[in-house]
C-alpha cells in the first residue's frame, strides 16, 4: 500500500521538474507492489539524482538542507549549493569514516546496484557536438545526448541516459541565480552561453512532460562566404532587385541565418537598397512615426 508520505515525496519531485507524473504513477505502484522504499527505487533505476530526492525530503520534513562540508565555513560553496537545489542550506563539518558508515546505512545490502552517472558538464557536450561539426544539441530526460548533424539526430551512445535531475544539474551549472529565478517562474528560459576557443550557444530551456529539457545551438563565429555555400545564382538575382520583399524560410538547420548573413556581408556598392530582417526595419519606422508630432485636420 502506498503511504502519504511516499505520495507527497514524489509530488514534491514533480514539482522539481525532475521526475514525471507517469513516473510518478510507476514508481508508486512499483513501491506497493515489493514493498520497497520509493525513495530506494527511484535511486535504483537511476530515474532521480540523490541530491534531488534528499532536497525533496529536507522540504518534506521543513528541515534545512544539511550539508557535509569540508570546509563549512566556505559561503561560496553554499551559496552554490542553495543556488543548485533551491534550499536554504546548513553546513556542517564531517569526518569521512562516519559520512561512510551513514550512507552504508542508507543504502544498505543495495548500494552497489544504485546506478552511478558520471557527472558529465554541458562545456563537455557542446564541445564534444562542436568537434564533430554539428549544429545543435538535445537533451531530454530518458534519452541519451543527441546532437544534429548534416540535418538528422545523431545520439552520442558513449554517454549514459539522462535523468531530468541530471539536466537540471547541467543547466542550472551554467545559468546566473536570476536565470534559475525565471526560469523556475516561467517554466521557460532563453539566454546564451559562451566556452573561450569554442564559440557562442544559443540555449532554450524548457519543461517537458514535467521533466527539464533543453536545446543549444552553435552561433557560428565567422561568416561563410556566399561563394561557398554554393547557392543557386538566381538567389543572388533576388538580393540585387531595386524593390520589393523576399522571405527566405525553412526549417530548423536549413540554413536560413546563415544565407542572410553571407547575403549581408556580400559587396553591393551599386546597389542603392538594405536588406536586413523585417522585424527589424518594421520597428525602427514604427520609431521613426512616433517622434514626429502629430497632425491636425
């Protein structure tokens, strides 16, 4: 049978983004059915990271988050910390035989079958999908790392599945507490990221069947030049007409942002027109009419 306080566990991860409601319901059912912890299951199966399900049941309880510090002292550490879980946090100093002998208890006979992840950095990633010259990168609980090359889905096998605790981890890794702020108001963040040597990330994150996801994409940081993207001639033709709108669409990774900024960066001293995104040019005469005073009959 399952307890009230299983149950409110696992509303509480759920509101954590970090385990979904049809997990929710498994694991529920798993745990009336052998009779196993849920919080024990859930470790097992690798489907919550330990430091989520241990911020779960701090909230549970309305304890502080305890934390085992080496240095306790150290408030960098645990504003990070509080920053990561969302936690007020309280540090205390232990000695590592004892921290040994807790989490032996904890686990028990099991220990050994709780499955370790090894904790991977989103810098890792990007890099990784950047050596292999692709242009975006997936991450979505229950699947591995993907990234797009030459327009298809390639998973990176070599990596492990991830859980929605490990993407939290990931991203909250990268983003300023404001960032974490809104986005835990607004279920939904884009912003950039940047790694020295390697370029600049487009990254949106967002929730997912009550699980964190979130997709980054390179900002290529030089421009192509329009010869080498081997682009029929009458598109160039479109760029030199004196009037009119051209709209270059297509889907995700076609290369529309691409084409405009070789098209941009192309010399045209003849040529007496601009080009330039819509939106923006809407925008700056939208500007324009505003300061100039009004009209009478």
């Amino acid at each position: 049978m399952v307890t009230t306080s299983s149950r409110q566990l696992a509303e509480l991860l759920v509101e954590r983004k970090v385990l979904s409601r049809d997990q929710m319901i498994t694991a529920l059912a798993e745990e009336s059915r052998r009779g196993v912890p849920l919080s024990a299951l859930l470790l097992q199966d690798g489907i919550v990271a330990e430091k989520d399900l241990i911020a779960a049941v701090a909230q549970q309880v309305g304890v502080p988050l305890l934390v085992a510090m080496e240095d306790p002292r150290d408030d960098e550490g645990s504003k990070a910390l509080r920053g990561a879980t969302g936690y007020k946090i309280s540090a205390a100093l232990a000695e590592r035989t004892e921290l040994s002998r807790v989490l032996a208890e904890l686990h028990g006979d099991g220990a050994d079958q709780i499955r370790s992840i090894t904790e991977l950095h989103l810098d890792e990633l990007l890099t990784e999908m950047v050596e292999k010259g692709g242009s975006d990168l997936h991450l979505t609980a229950g699947m591995q790392p993907a990234i797009r090359l030459d327009g298809e889905m390639e998973r990176l096998e070599h990596h492990p599945v991830l859980n929605g605790s490990e993407i939290r981890r990931m991203m909250y890794e990268v983003l300023t507490q404001k960032q974490r702020e809104r986005f835990e108001e607004h279920l939904e963040l884009d912003t950039s990221h940047s790694i020295p040597d390697r370029g600049r990330f487009r990254v949106n994150m967002f929730v997912q069947r009550n699980s964190v996801g979130a997709v980054m994409r390179a900002i290529p940081s030089k421009i192509i030049p329009i010869e080498k993207l081997l682009l029929p001639e009458a598109i160039m033709q479109f760029a030199e007409v004196p009037r009119g709108l051209v709209l270059v669409t297509g889907p995700t990774g076609s290369g529309k942002s691409t084409t405009l900024a070789a098209r941009r960066h192309q010399p045209q001293p003849d040529a007496p027109h601009h080009d330039g995104r819509g939106p923006d040019r809407v925008r700056a005469r939208a500007q324009e009419l505003r300061r100039q005073p009004a009209r009478g009959r």
